[in-house]
C-alpha cells in the first residue's frame, strides 16, 4: 500500500517505488471511518418485497 499525504493511493502487489517503507509485521490497516457491518433484516426485507 502507497500512502501520499494521509492518502491511500495505491494498493496491491508490484507497486511503484516509493521514499519510506514501514514493517507493519503483519498489522490491518484500513481507511478510517469505515463501518464493516450489515442488517440481514434489509436484505430479507427487500426480498420479501420481490426487490
């Protein structure tokens, strides 16, 4: 993963060369803010309606 200013801009295998890498040792990193979570109750409503 490529962070440039509090960004993350690229993210995957091969990437390009960058200043500064960081041994994380196997730690998540994730954007902030996200909420990883579902209502199966949503999902079984829409199907109820034929959605």
């Amino acid at each position: 993963m490529i962070v440039e200013n509090v960004k993350i801009t690229h993210i995957g295998n091969d990437l390009p060369s960058c200043e500064e890498e960081i041994d994380l040792n196997g730690k998540l990193v994730l954007p902030p803010y996200v909420d990883p979570h579902l209502h199966l109750d949503y999902v079984n409503t829409l199907s109820e309606l034929g959605q």
